[in-house]
C-alpha cells in the first residue's frame, strides 16, 4: 500500500458517504466502481464492507422514523433474506454478467421514467400483499448480482411515504443484506482481512462524509430529492452495464 493510493481510497470513500448521506443509498456501488479502477475487486469488497455498514447506521439514525418503518414494511425486510440465500446459490452456479446488465438497462430505464416525472403509484391496501413479493425478488437481485436496490427502490418510490421513511426503509434492507453477504464471503473466505485492517482509518471520512451529506439532504425538498434519486438511479444503472 502506497501514499497516493491510501489517499484514494480515502478520496473515494469521502466522496461515496457524502453522496450516501445526501440521497440515503448509493455507497457501495459508487465506491466499488471507482476503487475497481485501481484495485482488484475483491479488495475492494472487504475496503468497502464495514465503512457500508456504518454508512448505513449513520444513515438510520439521521432519518429517524425507524417505528414507522419497521411496523410498514418488516415483511418487506424480512422476506428479503430468504431471496438473498437463494440469489447467492445463483451467484455461485453460474455467471450472471449478463443479469448485471440486463439489471443495469432496467435500472436507466426507470430512472429516466421517473425524472421524466413518471411515476407508478401504488395504492396502500395492497401493500401486505407486495411487501414480502418485494423483499423476495430484492433478496434474490442483491444475492445473484451485487445490487441492492431493485425492485425495493421503485417500489418505495411508488407509495406515499415521506423522504425519511423512505431512507430509513431502504437503509434497514441495506444493512440486514449487507450482513448476510458479510457473512456469506466469510464463510467462502472471499474477504481480505489485510485490507480491511490497513483501510480502517476509512471510516473517519465516512462518518464525516455521511454526516454533512445529511444536513444536506434535510434541506432538499421532497420533489427534488425524488428527481435526484432517479438521476443516482441512472447512474447506478450505468456502473452496472460497465461493470
């Protein structure tokens, strides 16, 4: 590990949280697809894993909310984990470069959509019934390709929910996600502890970055917030079709 490159990786992870902070997701992909330019993949993953999970905690707690959340939407997060083992068993079999992509036109596809100011709305009786069709289809997608924010993104974007609980949603599916993949790339010794211990001066700049990129996102009004989800939607979708 080299000066210029540890202030990269800092560099990277700064700017990563301030987004993550200022939008409520977008970390890890963001981070992943700049630090893969200089640093095999893998490494980049076990950088990347705990500053994600405090990205997220930092995230839950300036968005408040989390009653709320948990009493609308636990079969949304909990059926999530269920499809989560089920896309890692794909992960494993077989080569899901072209599901990354597919994924990643479908993603650009929605976004556009959306800030295009298109949106599908979703009437709240029929929540109970998608909330856990929902978290499954989310589980197997993150599982089988990496991305954890499809369909439960737009399916959040569809109801009638405040920006906070939104954030708050979607940051408790990151975090039990990201959880379930730690321990998965524990269990086929896929982390590289090395990194994780050289890089753990990260988590600074993530906090810091987190932190400001909330004050930030307190004063977005809830319109523009929404059009610049959809624009970090295309964007996502755009790293997933390069990568």
């Amino acid at each position: 590990m080299d000066d210029s490159q540890f202030i990269f990786v800092l560099i990277a992870l700064s700017f990563s949280a301030f987004i993550k902070g200022s939008l409520g997701l977008g970390f890890s992909t963001i981070c992943l697809a700049i630090l893969a330019n200089i640093i095999e993949l893998k490494t980049a993953i076990s950088i990347v894993v705990l500053p994600s999970l405090l990205s997220n905690l930092i995230v839950m707690l300036q968005a408040g909310n989390l009653r709320i959340s948990l009493n609308r939407f636990y079969l949304l997060i909990l059926c999530a984990l269920p499809g989560m083992l089920i896309g890692l068993q794909v992960l494993r079999m077989d080569d899901t470069q072209f599901s990354i992509q597919v994924l990643g036109a479908v993603l650009i596809v929605y976004g556009l959509w959306g800030w295009f100011n298109h949106r599908f709305e979703i009437q709240h009786e029929l929540e109970k019934t998608l909330n856990p069709i929902v978290g499954v289809f989310t589980g197997v997608i993150n599982g089988a390709t990496g991305s954890q924010i499809f369909p439960i993104m737009p399916y959040l974007l569809s109801l009638t929910i405040s920006k906070d609980v939104l954030v708050q949603t979607i940051n408790l599916s990151f975090t039990l996600n990201s959880l379930v993949m730690l321990g998965f790339l524990v269990s086929i010794d896929q982390l590289d502890t090395g990194s994780i211990l050289n890089y753990s001066l990260g988590i600074v700049p993530v906090a810091i970055g987190v932190w400001l990129g909330g004050k930030l996102r307190s004063r977005i009004p809830e319109k523009s917030f929404k059009r610049l989800v959809m624009l970090l939607i295309v964007t996502l979708g755009a790293v997933l079709l390069y990568r």
